[in-house]
C-alpha cells in the first residue's frame, strides 16, 4: 500500500514540466547575475509582488533570514507573533547570527496581529536602555495559527502602523498564495504595503527547493551580499529556477484543490469520537487536532497512524496534517478509515 503523506505540503514532487525544464534549463554563473533562468524567476517574483526587485534564495527561512539581516544591525530589536515561523522554526539564526532580539506580540487565533499590541511593542526612541525597533514582521498564511489567512484590511492595519512609526515591514509569506486563492484577492493587494516579503516555491507550488526574497532594488542589492555571506551563492542555479518558473506560471491556481481537500478532511476528523478539532478553524491547507487525553499520548497515535501507512507531524504539542497536490480524495478517505481504526484501538485497549 502506498503511504499518504500529510507531515508537510514540502514533501511534494516536481511535475513533470518542471522536470523537463529543469534538463533544458539555460544556465549561467548566477553569483554574478550572469544565470538567465534565475534572473527571469527574479523578475517574475518581484512583478507578482509589485516590488522592484526579488532575490532567489535556498528556502524560507533564508530569506526570511537575509530580510531581516539587511534591515537590521546588531543589537536591534524586531517584532514577531508569538506563534511566528520566524521564531519557532528558523533556529534563532536572526538572533545568532545577526545579534538581533525578537520582540514576542500574541497571534490572534487566525494568526494576525493587533495593532494595539504592535504598538505597545514599539520602543520608545531615546533611551539607552531599550533596543530600537527596526523591524514588523508578519507571517501570511501563518502556519501554527491554522494556517490562518491575514486580509488585506488585517495587514495594512499594522503596514500602516509601521510605516507611522517609520519601521519597516517584512511579510514571511512562505504561503502567501494560499491566502491569496482562499481571498480570491491578487496577491500584490497583500503584500503592497510591506517593504520586504518572502515566499516559498516548495511547498503547495511544488517546486524541488527554493524561495524569493522580494523589495526594492537597493535593499535586494543589500540582501544579495548577506546571501553570500552565509553561503547561500549557488552558481548555476538555472536547473532549479526553471522549476520555480513553471510553479509560478501553473501551480497557483491549483492550490484552491489542497484548500477543499482540508476542508473534507477536517469535517470528517469531526466527526470521529476522540479526535478533539474545530473545522471552523481551517481556511488553507494546514490541519491540527488532538486526540482525547483518556485514549493515550499523541505520540502514539501518530505511530499507530503510521503503521497504517499513513503519516503526520506531532510538533508544537499538536497532531498536524497538510493536504497538497499528491493528496485527492481517495487519500482523504483512506486517511479517515485509518484514524477511525486507530482511534477505536486505542480506545479498546484503554478500555481493556
């Protein structure tokens, strides 16, 4: 039996047009901006985002790195959510490698932010005993909030804050696309008041690796030296890019697919005595539930979920399930068969 695999929308394959045109990919040195593929893919982000310029860069939390890297400098302060990616899941690097302290505001429960906490959070400018607040970063969608969605009017909230304040804003929009499609909004609309903005190619887009890093084009310049700095200059990096491409030109719209996909998944966990989850919650394609603390641990119902070919996360204290493109409706059934089964073992052997 094939296994379904619901840990991550990172865990999807390249198309085949990606493949094909990562073979045919023209290619070029592109630490010296001489690779043609990349610097299409470049233009392409930065003219979705409406932003001058964007940068290709190894992953999400790279560029969400390099943006906060080149708007900062050591001993600055930056505010983030509580539940933000750039917290919980970067490994401190801002902090370890850029001397910069993060400043925690609590997410709402879709994950937006409060203007009244930001603005609490601000510094005041002058004394010595404070870090400045040199940056704002948001996070849409904003995965350990039920990859809730941020609207435009819940964003500019806070752009506008910023901006009144003269501090930048960075949007880690590794999904961003999500949003978008489940807005039926262009995506320009939610980041145009942001300075700076990442997105990921490989997670529903599909693309083998990468992301971009989009802003003007002196801060894309700054960020292109920051990039070299801690090693992520990958010379002909057309043969990825052109993947990227194909993602950007093919896989978006397709995302509305992932986001239906969850909502069946979660109306049926619902309905299964044991599993504690809310469908009201999901809008995207990111899923958490818990099971009854009377049937046992979490960690062992993931291994039982496993056994039935089937895999989840367990992070953040939670069970997590993804849908992407690999994952249709056969799936979604089998997932449910194999939870209800694991449930009800569970159950019998407590009861037992």
């Amino acid at each position: 039996m094939s296994v379904v695999d619901l840990r991550s929308d990172t865990v999807t394959l390249p198309t085949d047009d990606m493949r094909q045109a990562m073979a045919k990919a023209e290619v070029g040195d592109d630490v010296s901006g001489e690779d043609p593929t990349v610097n299409k893919l470049e233009e392409m982000a930065a003219s979705l985002m409406g932003k001058e310029a964007a940068l290709f860069v190894t992953s999400g939390t790279q560029g969400n790195l390099l943006g906060v890297l080149a708007n900062c400098q050591s001993g600055d302060e930056i505010i983030v959510g509580a539940n933000s990616h750039i917290f919980w899941n970067e490994s401190a690097g801002v902090s370890a490698l850029g001397g910069i302290q993060m400043h925690l505001v609590p997410n709402q429960i879709q994950g937006s932010l409060s203007p009244a906490d930001v603005e609490q959070a601000i510094r005041p400018t002058g004394n010595p005993h404070f870090p400045p607040t040199k940056l704002i970063c948001l996070e849409n969608t904003q995965n350990r909030s039920n990859g809730g969605v941020l609207t435009v009017d819940e964003t500019a909230s806070i752009w506008n804050l910023g901006h009144e304040y003269g501090i930048p804003i960075h949007i880690d929009g590794a999904r961003i696309f999500n949003a978008a499609v489940y807005l039926e909004t262009p995506v320009e609309e939610l980041v145009k008041g942001a300075d700076t903005v990442t997105f990921c190619l490989s997670k529903g887009l599909s693309a083998p690796v990468g992301s971009l890093l989009c802003g003007t084009a002196d801060f894309i310049d700054n960020a292109r030296r920051w990039r070299k700095m801690v090693g992520g200059g990958m010379r002909q990096a057309g043969v990825i890019a052109a993947a990227g491409i194909v993602a950007l030109e093919s896989m978006i719209t397709r995302l509305a697919e992932d986001h239906s996909n969850a909502r069946r998944l979660s109306e049926g966990l619902a309905q299964i005595h044991g599993i504690q989850h809310d469908p009201g919650v999901v809008q995207t394609n990111i899923i958490f539930a818990d099971i009854a603390p009377e049937l046992g641990s979490m960690t062992e119902f993931v291994e039982r979920l496993g056994r039935e070919n089937v895999k989840v996360h367990y992070v953040y204290g939670r069970i997590r399930m993804v849908t992407h493109r690999h994952i249709g409706s056969e799936e979604i059934d089998l997932v449910l068969s194999a939870t209800a089964r694991v449930i009800e073992d569970m159950r019998s052997n407590r009861i037992g």
